[in-house]
C-alpha cells in the first residue's frame, strides 16, 4: 500500500519544502484540498508548481470543486498539467459543501450534483481530442493519458459513489477506517454491476500531526477553522491522529480493507512531519 503527504494550506510559500522532502522519502504523492473563498492556495497552481520543483512524486487534489469552474477551461488546465508533469496529475474531483464558494461563483449550491455530471462527459470527451460543439473545435494540449488524468471522486452519498463507476478510474474516501470499510465495498459493488474491467482505485484521507504540542496544537487549530462551516468541526478535530501508534494502527487497518493508497494529511505547517512520517514508514 502507497501513502502520499496531504498538504497544509495556511503557508503556501512552505510547499516546495515539503514537496521536496517528500519527493526524497517514501511517499508516492502530494495531495491539496480545495476552497474558494478560504486563505488557502488554488490547487492547480500550486500543485504545477510543486510538480516543477519534483521529479517523481505525484500531484493531487482533494478534491477540487469542478462545479465551482468553467469545464473547457478546467479540462485545458488539467490536459497541461498532466501531459507536462508526464502524467503525474491525480485528478480528485467533488462538489463541495460551502454555499459562499458557490455564490462567489454565482452558480447555485443545489445545482452542484447535477453541474458535475454534466462536465464529466465534456472532460472525457475534450481530453480525448473531440470538439467542443456548436462550430468549436478541439480544446488541447493532449494529455498524457489518452483519455485524461486519473481521476478519484470523494463523497459520502449513494449518487457520489456512484460516479467512480460511471466517470472515474478510484474513489478517495475522507473517513476513518470504521467508516471507509463500507463506502469501499459500496464502490467496488457498483464498479461491478457497472459492467467495468478490473477495480476501482481506492485511496482513503486521514488527518494526522505528529511533533511536539505546539504542531498538534497549530493542525487542531487548523482544522477547526477549516471545517467550521460544518457546524460540528469539533468532531473533525478528534478524529486527529496525533502519535506514531495511532498512525501505523491506521495505516494497518486501511491496508486490512484494500485501500491502494493513504494519504496523511497535515494540517500543521512543520515540514518536519514528512520527515516523521517517513521514520514511522
């Protein structure tokens, strides 16, 4: 099983520290939430930058709001960053939550679902070489990948997984291992009764921060502020993982359901836990 470094948001200038180090560790990719109207850096930039400064590791959101973007738009950055990186961009894709992100955009939250539905067969299809429509040619660069990026979704509902079947290569679950267990076999039953060949790709999320109290104090703090719009960030904020024990003991259970990939995110701006991290592994 791979694991990846989900990135902090509060300091982007630090990134290249930690893709740096993580490029030199075990790690196979660098991961980066996605907000809007958040201090946080847009992840497509940020993650060409970070795929600039690496060589190997690959790059991914997680998960990037596409309904919140212009679709020709979206799949003309995400074609570049792909075939320019060789292939290294993970395209981890959902809907969002947050109402002021939508309304920044002026599209409307209740409509989120049904937008990224209708862009998934437009990426495909512009990635793939075809014309837009209506008198409008192709959108490149090529991809790496004929037929785009990898892309995972993440969500929690019936509609959301069954997206993986439909449209993606993986789903990326944001939950601990009592909870991804299912949301797993959920996926691969559907990937079967979608008639697909092989198996969906399964990556899970977990929070972790490990260093001294004040990085556990600076992540819980983080999270907090993060997922204040939930109205229960406190919940979020006990699922943390603070110690090298309770890490491997996840990363074990994960292993035990099938999971492909963990990503460890760190919410704390100490680029010393990818060294940490790494130890543990």
């Amino acid at each position: 099983m791979n694991v990846g470094i989900g990135l902090p948001i509060s300091d982007p200038a630090t990134l290249l520290t930690w893709a740096r180090r993580a490029e030199d560790g075990p790690f196979t990719t660098l991961g980066l939430l996605d907000r809007l109207v958040y201090d946080n850096p847009e992840p497509l930039i940020a993650l060409a930058v970070l795929a600039g400064a690496t060589s190997r590791i690959r790059v991914q959101t997680e998960v990037l709001l596409a309904p919140l973007r212009d679709t020709a738009l979206l799949a003309k950055q995400t074609a570049t960053l792909d075939r320019m990186t060789g292939g290294r961009l993970v395209l981890g894709l959902g809907v969002g939550g947050r109402e002021d992100d939508h309304r920044a955009t002026g599209y409307d939250l209740r409509t989120r679902g049904r937008r990224l539905d209708e862009q998934l067969p437009l990426l495909r299809h512009l990635w793939s070489g075809g014309p837009y429509g209506d008198g409008v040619g192709p959108i490149g660069p090529a991809p790496a990948r004929p037929a785009g990026p990898e892309v995972l979704f993440g969500g929690f509902k019936p509609v959301a997984l069954e997206r993986v079947a439909r449209w993606g290569d993986g789903f990326l679950a944001a939950a601990l291992p009592s909870w991804a267990g299912g949301l797993f076999d959920t996926v691969r039953e559907q990937w079967r009764e979608h008639g697909r060949a092989g198996a969906p790709r399964l990556v899970a999320q977990v929070n972790v921060a490990l260093g001294p109290q004040q990085v556990v104090d600076e992540a819980r703090d983080a999270m907090h502020a993060y997922y204040a719009f939930t109205g229960m960030p406190e919940r979020m904020v006990a699922d943390l993982l603070t110690t090298p024990k309770a890490v491997r003991e996840a990363l074990t259970a994960y292993a035990d359901l099938g999971a492909d990939e963990v990503m460890c995110y760190c919410h704390g701006v100490d680029p010393a836990q990818v060294d940490r991290l790494a130890e543990l592994l």
